[in-house]
C-alpha cells in the first residue's frame, strides 16, 4: 500500500486558516486520496477526497498538487470543535483504506 | 436515518477467551469494515465485508473472525483474546458500490479491554 507523511502535531489559532500537509511519493494512478478526522472519542469522520483536481465541500478543501505526490488539507477558519487527529490516506476508491498515524490539531483559542 | 451504531459500548474479558463484537451499519449500505485502534494509534483494517462475503482482510490472525447478515449488520469474533488485543474495535459502513466514490461511515467503536 501506498505510503502517506504527515507532522505528528500542528496548532493552528481559532479563526485563522489551517493547511494540513501530507506527502505521498508513491501514489499509483488510481489512488485517490482521502482526508478523515477523529474527533476525541469519536470515530473517524470523512471530510473530502479527491483524484486529481483540487476539490472544496463544506468541510474543507483540498489541494492536490501537479505531480500528485503531495497534497494539503486546508480549513478556512479553524474553530476549537475542529481539534482533532487528521489523517490522509491513500488507496483506490473506498476499499480498505489503511490509516497512518494523521497529524494531531491543536486549535489555540 | 440512523447512523452506524455498534454494541457494547464497553467490554472487559480475560485472556483467552472469546469475545463478539456487534456493528449495525447505516440504512442502505450493504459493505461493512472492521478496523482496530490501539491507544494513540491509527485504525488499522480488519477485514471487509460485502453482501456477507469477506471482501479483503488485512494483517490479523485467523482467530479475528466475521460475519455479514442478511441485513447487513455485523459481527466480529475474536478468539483466545491476548493482552494486546486490548484496542477501541471501529466498524464502518458504506452505501452500495456502483458510485465513483463511496465515503465510509464509522461507528463510535467499542472498547475491549483484556485482562
């Protein structure tokens, strides 16, 4: 399977801008990539997937960069209820995606 | 609609013993994942079922066992439990495949703590 990099921790202030790194060197054509947080105690919720273009929901947006071995998750304004553990996962669709460990957010109030 | 509810919230067993974990997945969808979480980890993918077949299985011994019902609900069997199987146990539904992409829907998990 292919492999994601992400920072153990970020913070970020509420109502400011929060990008989210993740690499992915390895990426094969059909991966997609795909953004799920976990929320404390909680499992892990979808937020936005993408193939090639970047993409926007009401979450989030999502940048996928050229070469497609990197890609960043951006929350336009950070509130403390999207302190969170964000991963970013590849795999072809929906199938058996495999979880790294994510990025942990901290949102400073 | 309700969401993916799994039972029991809390479950303390001993070594070596059996244990069965139960995942009502969302109105409709018919695939269903099993994932475990250790502490400060990741999930990590158990196994997979679709319209009550076993659809891909990940790195976990053959006493982690499934089943899909006729409804789509779940279960998971683990036999002679060891003390690291001591984890939050997710499940996971998705709506029927035939979309572009599917989305996965978690339940809150439930945790199994061996003694």
């Amino acid at each position: 399977d292919a492999k994601t990099t992400q920072p153990n921790s970020m913070e970020s202030n509420e109502e400011e801008p929060v990008h989210l790194p993740c690499n992915h060197s390895t990426i094969s054509g059909t991966d997609y990539i795909h953004w799920y947080r976990q929320l404390p105690s909680q499992g892990p919720e979808y937020v936005i997937h993408g193939l090639t273009s970047n993409v926007n929901n009401r979450m989030a947006s999502l940048a996928i960069a050229e070469d497609r071995k990197s890609s960043t998750l951006i929350l336009h304004r950070a509130t403390l209820r999207d302190a969170a553990v964000y991963y970013c996962i590849l795999s072809y669709r929906d199938d058996k995606i495999i979880f790294g460990k994510g990025t942990r957010l901290h949102i400073l109030p | 609609e309700t969401g993916v509810t799994q039972s029991p919230t809390h479950l303390i067993k001993t070594r070596g013993q059996q244990v069965t974990l139960r995942c009502s997945s969302q109105s409709g969808h018919n695939t269903v994942s099993w994932y475990q979480q250790a502490l400060g980890q990741g999930p990590q993918f158990i196994f997979q079922y679709y319209r009550e077949e076993e659809n891909g299985r990940g790195n976990f011994p053959p006493r982690f066992s499934g089943l899909q019902f006729p409804n789509y609900s779940s279960e998971l069997n683990v036999n002679a439990l060891e003390l690291d199987d001591s984890a939050l146990y997710l499940c996971a539904s998705s709506p029927p495949t035939g979309a572009a992409y599917n989305e996965q829907f978690f339940g809150p998990g439930t945790r199994l703590t061996v003694l």
